[in-house]
C-alpha cells in the first residue's frame, strides 16, 4: 500500500481469482509494504470511476525457456469502488481491464468508511490495518453484528489473544452513546480459566473460588448425575430417577407456600437431609407384606404414601429392625427395603463424598450455598453485587469468574451452571419486558477445555448448556465469545454458529484447516497466512467487516497477565534465596 505505485497487466480473470503481469521489476521491488494481504486496484477501462479492488493471496515467478524472468500477482477480488463507496461484489466492472496498480490509502480508507453509510451502522474499532505503512488506517467494524451474532478469537500461545481478547472487551466498555459519567450499560461475564484478566480489568468483579457462591440447589438433572453418578454404573438410571424424585419430595418439603414444585423449579432444597434419606433407604426393613409398614428398632411406623415416608426419612437417619421370617413365636416377617440390596450403596457413598469434600463445601454445599437467594446468584453474576468485603465494586460492566481454583472435577458444572442460569435469566427478562435492553457477552477462555469434541459424560452439561446459547441465544440478547488456541478440539456446533472471526497465528495443520473450513467468506489461499502471522496480527472476518483484512490489534490499557517470561533474563540473575515454601505450601493446601 505504498504510495509508489506498482505498474501491472491483468493477464487473466477466474471466477474467483486474478492474475497480474508486473511489467516493472525495479517498481515491484520498490512497494516495499507490498505482501500477502495487500490491496491491489484494478481500472474498469469503460468506466474510470469504478475499480476493483482485490486482496493478493500470492506470489508467482515464471521462468521461460529464453530465461525471461515473469513476476505475476494472484489477487482475489473483494469488491468495487464506485463514487467513493466500496461494494462487495465485483460483476460491473468491465472485462478485459488492464490496468492494475496498488491500491491507494485514499481508497482504502474509502472502502472501510463506506460502512458507516449502512442503516443502522455501529462503528467499533480495537485495530489498524496491518499493512499501512506510516499513516494508520483504522479497521472498523459494525458493533451490532460484531457482538450480537457470536465471535471467535483463535490463535496459538503466544500469537496475542489475550491481549485482542482485552482490547476487544475494553474499548466495548469505554463506548458511550452521550457524554454521560459512569458505566455504560455494557455486562460482560468472562470465564477466566487462568486469572490473566483482574489485571486487564482492575474495575472488575472478581469472583475468586474464595468468595464463588454457586447453589447446589439450582444444578439440573445433567449436572447433578454428571457430579454424583458413575460413568459406566449399570444402576445409573435407577439412582438417577430415585435422586429426582427425592430432590422433588425435599423442594416440597422445604417450599411448602408453593404451589407447583417439579424437579427442575429453582427452589431450595437440602442436601443433607436427600442424604439422610438415601442412608434410610439403603438400609430400612419393612412388613413383608406391606410396603409402607416400616421397621424401626424401637417399633414400626405405617406411612400414608412413598412422600409421606420420605419425608420422615429427611429429618435424620434411622435404625431398622433385622430382616426375619414370619413364625407364630415372632409374628409378621420382616423383609428388606427394595433399595437395601445394595444397588445404592456405591452410589450413596460417593454422594456422601462429594458433599463431605471440603474443597466442595467452601462454595457449592456449604452453609452460603444453602442460604444465598435466587435473586443474590443472579445478582453476583450481572455486574449488580452488594458492597461487601468480597467485593471491589457494587456494580460493574466485566465480572469476572476465576476458575483457576475450582476443582477440575466440578468445572464443568461450574461453567454450565452460571452459562444456564445467565440464558433463563435473559429469556425471562425478554418475556418480562418485552425485550432485552442489558444484552450480555459471555466470555469463555480456553474453551475447548469445557466445551472440546468429546461425548464423555463429564462434558455433558456445560456442552449442552453452552450450545444451547450459540443456538438460541441471540434472539434473547446473550452471546458468546469463544476464546481458543486448539480450534479443531472446540464443539463444531458452537464454532459453526459463530458469525465474526479473528483468526491469529495458527501453527497446527489441524487447526489451520479446521479455521479455513468454517470461515464464512471463501478466500482461497489467502488463509494461509495464518501460521505466519506476528504476535498482535489476524485476520479479521465475518459479517460485521466490510471485507476480509489483516489487521494489527491495538495494545490494551491495561494488559493481562500472559506475557512470556523472559527465561534467559530470569536465568542470569542471581541465584534467589528467599523462596517461602511455607506460604507456598500453605496456599496449595487451603
């Protein structure tokens, strides 16, 4: 995009491609900025008003049999600049044109201005293109689309997502329609699996597993067999069916002023006491002859119904009278319970693991879960918290959910639980209000670690959950953006859904051909600069850019915490002595 231009004949029009003699060598070499990705401007010969612009994919040298030397452009054809509006499409421009020279800035920015000539055109800019030389040319985007239709942001480690991940999400929270003081009506929720983003966002909500409150008794049937049952139990669907119905009973129980309860209602219930019941079942007797005349130690207890006897099971744990047979000398015989055979034994054990677990007590079974309110939940994840000592701010556009020390066991519920309850909440504020006037992003980094390709049963919930918003959540006001550098590992069905992409340097050939196969717009060979890539470049593409581009990511305020550190630096200092092993040590066990 140099100023000085390169002289060249169009020698041949694909449908989807041209070629380009340069007839000047010495000017060939002079256009310095001219590269994979660069602009190049065609003449339409009837008609000098319009040109066609196309985008050089690559390079060619012929050699003919005298030993002349041709150097020829393969240019993909992007779109015409008529009146000083760029239009995509190039079918009015007539054939054979010839002339081909760079494209000029002037032209250029006339191609990423015209947007703003759109009905109801946001602008909304975090990069520059990444070829200009010394003056900047800003690469816009149409806000609306960019956000509201889901975007990817794809690259290997070290290619700059994190930083593009920042910017992107920094420059959305700065925008304002007037000259209002305060928070826009931005609400971001950023899944952070590796604490990198507090830094970026020292305004944020923080929500560390020190201060995460995530109720028990908001899970749904996926996520508690994914936590409780065994992958693999041939009684999987009699301890599944069994655990809803007590959690049904217990909501009853516990919400006796409601009117209808079913197993999916968000009302409390107790943990504890669905455990008490499990411990009575697994071990009751009862009349042999009557199901629901049960044997206590001290004396039998006739029950109405099933729920009638659950409900005494909930208060505490019981001793049974031992099995006999029926004889004159001791009357009726005493037989076992149908599930004191054993079948939930494993299951009841491993309930009572998790909900013993420490590690699990401190932010999902413990006292806090139990008493938090359905409204304080929603509350800590929409930006809207109380002023407390776990909180920096009441309110705040970026909330950020640290998942780094929640354990690897449970992330998966975890992300599926808030991502679930963010989706109802938005599809209830719709069908409350009418429409949704707070959109919100949700954020997922690294996402092909909760929602990967694999049908093990531990990614159940949070794929469907998650899958779920990419399907449906744009007509609710709810999207995503999905952050990853193992693109070829993510669901296809979210990536697919995904409308806008910014796709970095990427050095997997999987990967590469994963990206290439679900870009919405066909650029041939052009993609294949993605392994090339510097730290900061990408390749912007989607709906909500007048054309495809390359583009260098503006630097953040505030960075995030992923910088590479300096080995050799490090290494040449002097040996450090004062390595607190006993703080370390300590934090690694609390």
């Amino acid at each position: 995009m140099a100023e000085q231009k390169v002289n060249g004949e169009v020698i041949a029009v694909l449908p989807n491609k041209v070629k380009i003699k340069i007839d000047d060598l010495n000017a060939f070499k002079g256009a310095e900025q001219l590269k994979v990705g660069s602009y190049i401007q065609i003449a339409d010969n009837d008609n000098s008003d319009i040109k066609l612009i196309a985008i050089i994919e690559s390079f060619l040298i012929e050699v003919t049999e005298g030993g002349e030397r041709k150097y020829l452009i393969e240019a993909n054809p992007l779109g015409t600049i008529e009146d000083g509006v760029f239009r995509r499409g190039g079918d009015s421009i007539a054939l054979p044109p010839k002339e081909a020279t760079t494209a000029s800035k002037e032209d250029i920015k006339a191609i990423y201005s015209s947007g703003s000539n759109e009905s109801n055109y946001e602008r909304f800019c975090f990069a520059q293109l990444s070829h200009s030389s010394k003056e900047r040319i800003d690469v816009p985007v149409n806000g609306n689309r960019f956000f509201n239709k889901h975007f990817a942001i794809v690259g290997s480690t070290g290619s700059g997502k994190s930083h593009t991940t920042a910017k992107v999400l920094q420059n959305a929270t700065q925008e304002r329609k007037s000259d209002f003081k305060g928070l826009n009506n931005s609400h971001i929720i950023i899944f952070d699996i590796h604490s990198e983003y507090n830094s970026a966002f020292p305004e944020s909500n923080s929500i560390t597993i020190n201060d995460l409150i995530l109720p028990y008794w908001l899970l749904n049937g996926d996520e508690l067999e994914e936590l409780f049952l065994e992958s693999g139990d041939n009684n999987n669907y009699n301890q599944s069916s069994l655990l809803r119905t007590l959690i049904t009973e217990n909501k009853i129980y516990k919400n006796p002023s409601e009117s209808k309860v079913y197993f999916d209602s968000p009302l409390k219930f107790d943990i504890d006491e669905i455990l008490n019941c499990f411990q009575n079942l697994r071990k009751e007797t009862k009349h042999t002859e009557n199901d629901l005349d049960i044997q206590f130690s001290d004396g039998n207890k006739i029950f109405k119904s099933d729920s009638e006897k659950y409900q005494h099971y909930f208060k505490k744990t019981y001793e049974f009278a031992s099995p006999r047979r029926a004889s004159k000398d001791a009357g009726h015989g005493i037989s076992k319970g149908a599930f004191s055979d054993g079948s939930i034994d494993k299951f009841v054990s491993r309930l009572n693991t998790k909900v013993d677990s420490q590690r699990l007590r401190q932010f999902l079974f413990g006292d806090k879960s139990k008493n938090i309110s359905f409204e304080e939940t929603l509350r800590q994840f929409l930006g809207y918290g109380y002023d407390n000592e776990n909180r920096k701010n009441a309110k705040s556009n970026v909330i950020i959910v640290d998942l780094s020390g929640v354990p690897f066991e449970v992330l998966s519920i975890t992300v599926s639980l808030i991502s679930r309850l963010l989706f109802d909440y938005s599809y209830y504020y719709k069908k409350q209000v009418g429409d949704n006037d707070m959109p919100l992003l949700l954020v997922y980094e690294e996402a092909h670690k909760y929602v990967p390709k694999s049908n093990l049963a531990r990614f159940k919930s949070s794929r469907s959950s998650i899958e779920r918003i990419a399907k449906e959540g744009r007509k609710y006001g709810i999207s995503l953006a999905i952050i990853s550098q193992r693109p070829s590992e993510l669901s296809e069905t979210i990536f697919s859904q995904c409308n806008n992409f910014i796709a970095m340097r990427l050095t997997n050939p999987d990967d590469q051909n994963y990206v290439k196969r679900l870009l919405p717009d066909s650029l041939g060979s052009v993609t294949d600069i993605l392994p090339s890539l510097q730290s900061g470049e990408a390749l912007l593409i989607g709906e909500a850019t007048v054309m495809p581009s390359i583009i260098l990511v503006d630097r953040c305020d505030n960075e995030p915490s992923s910088n590479d550190i300096p080995y050799l630096e490090k290494w040449k200092e002097e040996w450090f002595e004062n390595v607190d092993f006993k703080g370390i040590t300590k934090s690694w066990k609390d």
